[in-house]
C-alpha cells in the first residue's frame, strides 16, 4: 500500500472567495516574492552521473535536494531554499545552469532557455527519454542520504526540472518527490503534453516503488498554466495512483487571489507570505508532505 503521505486526490486551492480574499496591506515584504541571496550557501564541486556541477549546501535535518528552474539559482529560487533550511531541511542544490545568484531578467531567461533547449543533458524536446541530469540529480541525492539523519531525501524540481524530481525517485535514497510546474518536455504536441519525462524504464521504476509505499509524489500547477498541461498530471496520476498527489491552484480569469493567467511560479515567484494566499498554503503543504516522508523512524521501546 501506498503511504498516506500520497493520496490520490486533487487540491483545487483559491476557487471562491471563502478560500481567499485578496487584502489591501501596506507591507511590501508580503506583497513580493521571497528572496534570498548566496550568504552562507557553501558552495562545492560535485561529480555524478558523469558530469560535474557546482552545488550548495546549507541547513541542518533531513536532506532535501532543491532542483532550479530556469534561468537558474536566482534571488527567488534562494528564497525557497532559506525557507526550507529555516524548516529544519538540509539544502542541497546543484547548479546545472546559469550564473548562481543572477536576477531572472527576461533577457537572461531567454539566453539560459536558449541554451538548454540544445544541450543533450536535458533533451528538453525529446519524448519517452533518458535525460543524463536526472543520473546527476540521483547520485546527489544518495551522497546527500549519506549524510543526513532520516531514512532518506526529498528532491523538489520545478519549471523546466520539475520532472527531474520525479525521474531521480529511482534510487532507493529518494522517499519524496515534488514536481513543481513540470514543463519538460515542452508541451508543443500531443505525445509532448502527455510524456511524464522520463523514459519507459523509469516511469516503470519509479511506479514499482510507488507501489511498495517506498515513494510519494506531490504535483503542483496553476489551472491555466499552458506550459504545465493537465495531461501530464493524468499520466502521472494513472501510474502512481494513490502514491501521487495534485495540487491546482486558481488562475482563472476572475480567480480571487488575483493571480494572472500566466501565473506559472508555484514555490518561487507567486508566493506572497500571508496566511490563506493559495501560494503560500501550497509551500506550506510541500514542507509538510516532506516532514511526513522524511521523518526519522521512532526507535522501539
């Protein structure tokens, strides 16, 4: 059976008023995104899966592996990162592309998508493969479980690494998968909008595991997000089952948290640090679906 930590059901946060009205507030801390700097992160080298990244380090408890979104590890993705160490996490974050610390400007959006759109890391356009950074993403993950208290680790992805998360739940070390945004492959086609990317064999793997009550998914989307289609949620959903849990929030024309139709950003860039604002709950719910996962065994009396 599965764990409880993954049900089958789908969280629609922000539908009516009651969820969430939108307050007028004179502080500009919780009308912006959180964001943090590299103060403190220490920053290594790290060899996996055949390549070599930088990644950071900081935080104390049970492991989590934080995967950036493109254009890479920015003020926003950081602020993320500080909220999880604060949570009790340890951090770890790889940086597989972009300069660490860079504002995410348009234009450096569109020169990091440039750049990963070719790189044969990432295969963003490929359908039914085997991307090599989800090897890399594995093999920080066990290095991380090694050294971290706890039975194992989380791995969050989001935007363009959002599948990465679920794919590098292979390995036995990674207990919690969080999929924020997933838009790898890019949904340009039918076969693309339905692809969880990831190959066959892995979606296999990650399945049978699911199965065991040995991983948990969590999924996160807005409801109009074209670059997120619904469609690969369903694909996820048919082969996990129970093990796998989705969560939409509103982004409707009209929706009361005033997101745009554009909305994309679930953990980064949306949040807005105010009890009852759809954003913020979904965070707080991945940190509680990572407690629930990672939580170190009671020793018997």
């Amino acid at each position: 059976m599965a764990s409880q930590a993954g049900r089958a059901t789908i969280q629609q946060i922000g539908r009516s008023d009651q969820d969430y009205a939108h307050p007028m507030t004179d502080d500009a801390t919780t009308d912006t995104a959180p964001r943090a700097d590299l103060t403190g992160w220490v920053r290594t080298p790290f060899t996996g899966g055949g390549v070599t990244h930088d990644r950071f380090e900081k935080g104390s408890g049970p492991g989590v592996v934080l995967i950036p979104e493109l254009p890479g590890l920015t003020p926003e993705v950081l602020g993320l990162a500080e909220h999880l160490v604060a949570e009790g996490f340890t951090v770890a974050i790889p940086s597989p592309f972009g300069t660490p610390g860079h504002e995410g400007t348009v234009g450096y959006t569109l020169a990091s998508v440039s750049k990963v759109c070719v790189s044969a890391e990432f295969k963003a356009f490929a359908t039914g493969a085997h991307r090599p950074v989800a090897d890399h993403v594995r093999a920080l993950a066990a290095d991380l479980a090694a050294r971290t208290p706890g039975p194992g680790v989380g791995v969050i992805g989001m935007c363009f690494t959002g599948g990465f998360a679920l794919a590098a739940a292979v390995d036995e070390h990674v207990l919690a998968s969080v999929m924020s945004q997933p838009s790898t492959p890019f949904p340009v086609s039918r076969a693309r909008r339905i692809d969880p990317g990831m190959s066959a064999a892995e979606f296999d793997a990650v399945a049978a595991r699911a199965a065991q009550g040995s991983v948990c998914a969590l999924g996160l989307r807005f409801s109009e997000d074209r670059a997120v289609p619904r469609e690969r949620f369903a694909t996820i959903a048919a082969k996990l089952g129970d093990a796998f849990e989705v969560i939409e929030l509103d982004s409707s024309p009209g929706n009361a948290a005033g997101f745009s139709k554009t909305a994309h950003s679930v953990l980064t860039g949306e949040v807005r640090e105010r009890d009852g604002h759809p954003a913020f709950e979904a965070r707080k719910r991945v940190v509680a679906f990572l407690r629930e996962r990672l939580a170190t065994p009671t020793a018997s009396a």
